[in-house]
C-alpha cells in the first residue's frame, strides 16, 4: 500500500481538460518526481493530492486518507512548498518560522537548525519581503522541513537557485528520505530528476506517459544502440554497441586515436522532449 | 488554544511592524489626551472629547483593522499556508479578534484613566466600549472574509467606517440625522457614555448594541458560509 495514492483524477478548469486520468502509487520513503511541460498540471495534481482542489473524478490518498477528508490533526504530518503559500513579509526569516515553531509546538532550537540547512541563517533577521527570490523560495521549503512531516510536496523546490544552493538542498532532500520522509516533488530540471529520484513520471496532456526509474527509462529510449566515437584527429565515427564492434574499438584503442567515447542513449531531458513534443520551460 | 496563540503572537509581531496598523490602534487615544490637555473651551460639554473620539475609535480602528488583517492574509497566501498546516479557520479568526480585542482594551483604558471617571463608571465606561468593539471586529471580520484582497476591503470597510464613527458626531448638529443615526451602535454607546459624565445613563441604547451584535453576527455567518475563509 502507497503512501501516496492516485487512481484516474481528472481535472477540468471550465472547458479544459488539465487531468484525464492520472495513477500512481508511492511507496513509503520514495523520492517521487513528477515531470512536464509548464502547465501540464503538476501544481493542480499537488493541489489535489493535498486537498486544497476537488478532483472531478477519481481518487487520491495520503497516509491512507482520502485527500478531502484530512483533518487538522493530520496536517503536521503531511508538509507542502508551493508558490502560493504566502510568507508575512513584514516579519523576518527566523520570526516567519517562528509563527510555524508554534503552530506546530516544535522547540525553537529548531528552527536555527532548519535555517543553516536551507542557507539561510545569515540571512534570518532580514524581513522576508527583502529577500532575493531564491532566498524566498528556499524559506518556503525551511517550513515542511522545520515541521518534519512524513510526507513533503515540494513545487518546483529548486528552481531559481544557483547550482550550488541547489546541490545543498539536494543533500538536506536525501538525508530527510534517509530518516523516512516520502518526497513528491515537481521539477523543469532534469539533471535534478536523475541525481535525486527513485522514480519519475512524464506529466503530458492530462496523463503519465512515462514512469519509472530515470536510467531505465533513459535505456528503453535508447533505439540506436551506438557508441558514439570521436577520434583524436576530430572526426566522428558511430558503431553499433554490441560484440560487432569490439575488434573494431580495441584497434582504436590501441593506436590511441580515440578522444571521447559515448553511447547513444539519451538523457532524460531528450527522451522528455521527444515524449512530450515540447520543450521544457525553466 | 495553541494555533490561537500563535496567531496572537503572530499578529503582535507583524502589528508591530506595520505603521499603517499601529497609526489606526494609537491615533485616537493619543488624539484625545492631546486635545484634553490643550484645548479648553468654556461651555463645552464634560469629556466632550474623550466621548468623541472614543466612539470614532471604536467605530475605526476594530473593523478597519480586522477588515485589513484578514483580506491581506488572504491576498498574500499566508492564511492558506495557516489553513494548511491545521488551523481551523474560527481559531484563525479568535486568534486576530482577540489580539485586536486586547489592544483596543488597551487604548481604551488609557482613555477611560485620563477622562478622569469614577472607578464604577470606568468600569460602565469599559463594557459599553468594549461591546462595541465587538460588534466592530465581527463587521470588520465578515468584510474581511467577503473581500479577495485589501485594497477591495478597504473599499468595502471604509463607507462603513465613516458612517458608524462620524455619524454619532454630526447627529449633534441635526435633528433628523439623529433618527437615522438611532440605528447604529455607535450612536447607542455615544449616548451611553456621554451620560456617564452626567448620571444620566438610559440604558435603552444599549439595546442597538445587542442588535447591531446579532446582525452583525448573521452577517457574518452569510459571507463565511458563502465564502468560506478563502
Ligand atoms: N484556478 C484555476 N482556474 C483556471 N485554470 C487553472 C487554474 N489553476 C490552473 N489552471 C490551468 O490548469 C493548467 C495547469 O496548471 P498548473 O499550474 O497545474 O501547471 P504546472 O504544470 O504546475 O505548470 P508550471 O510548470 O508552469 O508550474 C494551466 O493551463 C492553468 O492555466
Ligand atoms: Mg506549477
């Protein structure tokens, strides 16, 4: 039994047609990515999982709760990022997880703690309307983690950070899994998906048309099947990676001709634009 | 009780940092220990002032500023992240009521200390203030739940405001505003605590109190279950 549960939600915003019919089962634990274009429905699909939008159809469950029916006595155990969860502006960083600290009854000591995880400590008598939009975002992601739920939405947690911010984030991801939180979380980034999850899915026009682990899904793509050659003097030269080869590639290997060798799997984000027919926004 | 005091905490907090709130908790009580201490007119009434100003308190500052609180709350999502992480959404409300309840007791009996009344009548002073106060945070509480963002609330609270707290005042210079203003419970504490000052309290205008208080309640009860606190 998933700990996260969907079973064919639909969707409709008047005549559009956002969901057609999406399922998926989270175990416990699982580091969930949830892939697509910009407006495929990822932000609706939280908003639903979470209870914050009715469903047209279908069903969806949290720790075995229908999403409509979680009480407030179960909200501490279920945290969410996302974009529309305002911070008070006025109040500054360590104040604004303060207001958190004490919904939650959670020790103040705490909330240092989240603060130096996020990169934000420096920062945490700053007024949070002052800060830059990264900053912002990586407050939005210190509640969940100041709350410590078994289960984290993080919208698109990473996006508008520099690589080395989003790295660290991605360590404080990897150690909450490691105690036993289940992540879902949305993303543009690709190379995000591969490095942090267990498994992703393709969001495209209302359905998951691809789910799985990132380097498996990457390997069923693979239709060439070719070792991709460049050789020292810069041509290029492509042979077919199976046993046909290797006679080949040893000579080459032996007159120390070759400067890079590749195979031609893609990466996800070309199996995502070829699925999807689109190109990712950022 | 915990997630009301957190939001009491809360709002002690961003209250503390918001000017546009501060000026509409601390103008009127500072307007009338200014105006006691420096204008004094030979026939004007006892406590002309401190009754004046007092009832434009009550009917300003509790509904514009719940009014506000609450439509800011919603415009900028922090209520969603509140409701989100388990605050029900009376909590959420008792939690602001009660921080802009405490405040107002305050100012008002800083008021009632410098008008120099009677220890019983302070105490007269307080509950028929203090009930009106009330009646002003649920109106200010249902424009707040009825209304998408601030500036619309304010829109809203404002044409409110100025009827219930001028009203009283220029019903002194009319007869047939007098009528008018007989329905608002402004004009019901204005009565009740001008009598103060003179022994000559008709307890029958408290009477617009408790109704304006059932009407207010029921008003309330329409937007919320229309609107929900989102
Ligand atoms: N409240 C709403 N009313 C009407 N349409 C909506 C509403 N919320 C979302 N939509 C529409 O639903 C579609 C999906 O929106 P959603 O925000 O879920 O996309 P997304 O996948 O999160 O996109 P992004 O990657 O840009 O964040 C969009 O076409 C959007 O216009
Ligand atoms: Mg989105």
């Amino acid at each position: 039994m998933g700990i996260i549960q969907a079973s064919e939600v639909c969707k409709s915003f008047g005549e559009k047609e956002v969901l057609k019919g999406v399922s998926f089962d989270i175990a416990p634990g699982e580091i969930y990515g949830l892939l697509g274009p910009s407006g495929s429905g990822k932000t609706t699909l939280i908003k639903i999982l979470t209870g914050q939008l009715k469903a047209d159809g279908g069903k969806t469950e949290l720790l075995g709760i229908e999403s409509g029916r979680i009480g407030n006595e179960n909200r501490a155990k279920i945290g969410i990022m996302m974009d529309e969860f305002g911070i008070y502006e006025r109040l500054s960083v360590y104040n604004n997880l303060c207001v958190m600290a004490d919904l939650f009854g959670i020790d103040k000591s705490k909330i240092d703690e989240t603060l130096k995880e996020v990169g934000l400590y420096e920062a945490r008598k700053t007024p949070a309307g002052k800060l830059s939009k990264g900053m912002k975002s990586r407050l939005r992601l210190s509640r969940p983690l100041l709350q410590n739920p078994e289960i984290m939405f993080l919208d698109e947690p990473t996006s508008g950070l520099d690589p080395a911010t989003a790295d660290e984030i991605h360590e404080v991801l990897l150690k909450k899994r490691k105690a036993g939180c289940t992540i879902f979380l949305t993303t543009h980034n690709m190379n995000e998906a591969e490095k942090m999850c267990d498994r992703i899915a393709l969001l495209s026009h209302g359905r998951i048309i691809e789910e799985g682990i990132p380097a498996e899904i990457c390997r069923k793509y693979d239709t060439l099947k070719k070792l991709n050659i460049v050789l020292a003097d810069g041509s290029a030269k492509s042979l077919p990676a199976n046993a046909s080869s290797a006679d080949e590639l040893a000579r080459l290997l032996r007159e120390g001709k070759i400067c890079t060798v590749h195979s031609s799997e893609p990466n996800l984000e070309t199996v995502f634009t070829e699925l999807t027919g689109n190109k990712l926004g950022v | 009780m915990r997630h009301i005091m957190a939001i009491f905490k809360k709002q002690f907090k961003d209250t503390l940092k918001n000017p546009v709130l501060l000026i509409q908790f601390v103008l009127y009580p500072i307007m009338i220990i200014v105006m006691n201490n420096l204008v004094d007119i030979e026939e004007m009434p006892e406590n002309y002032f401190t009754v004046m100003f007092t009832v434009m308190y009550i009917g300003m500052c509790p509904l514009i500023t719940m009014a506000s609180i609450v439509s800011e709350e919603k415009e900028k999502g922090t209520l969603r992240t509140l409701l989100m992480s388990g605050v029900n959404p009376f909590s959420y409300l008792a939690g602001i009521g009660l921080f802009i309840f405490a405040v107002c007791a305050a100012g008002l009996t800083i008021i009632v200390i410098q008008g120099g009344y009677s220890f019983a009548d302070s105490a007269l002073y307080l509950a028929f203030t203090l009930s009106g106060c009330i009646v002003s945070e649920i109106l200010g509480a249902a424009i707040g739940v009825s209304r998408p963002s601030q500036s619309s609330a304010m829109g809203v609270a404002v044409p409110f405001m100025a009827v219930f707290s001028f009203l009283p005042m220029l019903s002194e210079f009319n007869e047939n505003l007098a009528d008018v203003a007989g329905m608002a419970y402004t004009y019901g504490i204005n009565n009740l605590i001008s009598g103060l000052s003179y022994d000559t309290i008709e307890y029958d205008n408290f009477y617009v109190v408790i109704a304006s208080f059932f009407a207010v309640v029921l008003l309330f009860a329409i937007t919320y279950r229309r609107n929900g606190l989102e």
